[in-house]
C-alpha cells in the first residue's frame, strides 16, 4: 500500500513520535536512526534529511515530549477553579501515580543529558518551566487567601524534587515503594507546603 505524502511539520511529527517510542523501549544509548526509519517503513535517509545527526533527533524528540506535558500541565493548572484543586490535580497528574506519560524517557533524558549538552537544556527548560508553573499557581492561591506560603518558588522546587525522586523509585526500581504510599506522599508534601492539613487536599479534590 502506498504511503499518504506528508507535509515536512506531519512528516517530522511522525519523526519525533516515534523516536519517542525507540528511546523508551531501547533507551538513548542504544536507539539507532534505522530503528526509528524501520517502525515507519521509511529510509535512514529521510530521517537524516530532517535530523542531520543522532543526537539532534534525540534532542528535538525529548524537546517535542517537553511540550507535550506542557501543553497538559497549563491546561491543568488552567482550569476555572481554586488554586488549591488546580495545585492538587496538577500533583495527582504529574506525580508517577498519576496519568502524565513518559518516566521511563524522562529518567533515561536525565541520565543522558549528564554527557549530552543539548538534552541537558531540554531537560532543564522543562524543569524551569514546570517550577514556573507551580510557583505562579501558589502564588495566586496565597493571595487569594486560600493557604499560606512564604516561598513559592521553594515549595515548587520541594514538591518537583520529591515527585521525581519517586518517580525513579516506582520506575526503576520497582516494589520499592508502593504507589498508595507514593500518592499519600504527594499529597501530604502538598498539604504541607501550602501549610494545611492533608484532609483539606481531599476535599479539595471532591
């Protein structure tokens, strides 16, 4: 069956999606250009026409997921409710119990970007951003006077941490933690950082 023609933005879409797909089944090490040409039936040469090298569709594949959570954490964050339900859906959602998609990229993207200096400013934009995001969120909460907070952009930071660290535990390691532990765990750091008490979440989320 003959291939529909693409545009080059829906042809390099295709690209990046799946080499998203390669890179989590294979991790970045060991992804090839002829494997992501061999799941769309295309030639390396295509590929290289549209990634010259390796290492910049890896870099521009990571950066498409980026925007991908992005784009979800905003519509999240954005939504027309109270700061406090938006914090928590955005916690549930992000947290590695929740239905953001991608860990097992974005723990093999952190790896790799300690050698690789484009993924490493993929990964640090996307973390700057996300802080961003939630920092303006509770920020926006506290003025409301819906909590208080003296440190926004601490409490991001504090949250993110411990939302990626377990994330690599449920992850890679698997059984060391469980998920209901996991998920009690979001919550309770959320409650505390907005200075609440972890029942004030769960009405929150009803």
């Amino acid at each position: 069956m003959a291939r529909v023609r693409l545009s080059v933005a829906e042809r390099r879409e295709e690209l990046l999606r799946a080499a998203i797909g390669q890179i989590e089944e294979r991790g970045v090490a060991a992804v090839r250009i002829a494997d992501v040409a061999s799941v769309l039936g295309v030639s390396n040469a295509l590929v290289l026409y549209h990634f010259s090298t390796k290492e910049k569709l890896v870099a521009a594949a990571f950066a498409h997921a980026a925007e991908d959570d992005l784009a979800q954490l905003r519509k999240v964050l954005g939504r027309r409710t109270t700061a406090l339900r938006r914090l928590r859906a955005a916690v549930r959602w992000y947290a590695p119990t929740g239905q953001a998609k991608g860990w097992r990229l974005w723990i093999e993207g952190w790896a790799a970007a300690l050698r690789e200096p484009a993924l490493r400013e993929v990964a640090q934009g996307l973390d700057r951003k996300w802080k961003a995001a939630i920092a303006e969120v509770v920020a926006e909460g506290v003025a409301a006077g819906e909590f208080r907070c003296p440190d926004p952009g601490a409490a991001a930071l504090r949250l993110t941490a411990l939302l990626d660290g377990l994330a690599v535990q449920l992850t890679a390691y698997g059984g060391g933690v469980s998920r209901a532990r996991a998920r009690e765990w979001a919550d309770e750091a959320l409650a505390r950082e907005l200075g609440l008490e972890r029942e004030a979440l769960t009405a929150a989320g009803r």
